[in-house]
C-alpha cells in the first residue's frame, strides 16, 4: 500500500505517509479505514507527508467523490486539522485542489498544503522529528 499512517497518541496527530503512486482506491481505503480506528479522538491534527510521492493518480471527478467521501464522515473527522507537505508541483496542485474542495464541501475540517515539513509542522503547532515515526511507515 502507498499510502500508510500511525496515530500517535501523545500528540494528538494522525501521520500519514505516502510513496510511489497513490490511486483513487487507496485515498478511499484511507478515509474508510482511519474514519474507524478507535484510536482517532476528534479533533485530532494530522499531517500528510507526500514527499515521497511520485505520483497521485486522481481525475477531477474522483477528486470530487474523495472530497464528499471526507464531507459525509465529517461526524468522525470535525475539527481535524489537516497539513500535507507537497514539494512537487503536480502533487502540490492535486492536494490544493482537495483543500479547495473541502473548504466547500466541510468548513469544519481546515487544510492547508506545504512544499516544506517545517513549515507544515509549524503549522499544526507540533514538535516531530523528521524521522521519529516516517521509518516505520515507509
């Protein structure tokens, strides 16, 4: 699977991290899967590391249906706040074209898309080590 993710606890944060090509199955399979693991206690952070993603395979009516898929499920995910690290551009459009969507889809869930961890991490207010928990995942 490219697209895998740890909830770790102590801060509050979901770290999802993808590789290699994403499809349109596994992003559904993401939300399906996290939206019922007992360990997500909304409102939680969570931070989207695309840097090893070659590739995100998704058309603008899957786009859609992920974004309505996060919308309906918007009981479990309220609140979340949401930074994805992008640093390439067909990545970074992809994922700006999901936080537009969820800007109209769910106002309650808030997204924002970095080319830099850092600045992402800054964001969500939390201190991670690059490494701490990416080796597990990848």
């Amino acid at each position: 699977m490219a697209l895998k993710y740890e909830i770790i606890e102590e801060l509050n944060l979901v770290l999802a991290v993808g590789k290699d090509v994403i499809s349109f199955k596994e992003l559904m399979d993401h939300m399906d899967q996290l939206s019922k693991d007992a360990r997500y206690k909304r409102p939680m952070k969570k931070l989207v590391d695309y840097r090893k993603v070659k590739s995100v395979q998704l058309n603008s009516s899957e786009s859609e249906t992920f974004a309505q898929k996060k919308a309906s499920l918007g009981n479990v995910f309220l609140g979340e706040k949401c930074a994805i690290v992008a640093p390439i551009d067909p990545i970074y459009g992809v994922a700006r074209i999901h936080d537009s969507l969820m800007d109209y889809k769910e106002p309650g869930i808030e997204i924002s898309v970095f080319r830099d961890w850092d600045e992402a991490k800054d964001w969500l207010n939390i201190d991670l080590q690059d490494n701490e928990y990416l080796k597990s995942l990848l």
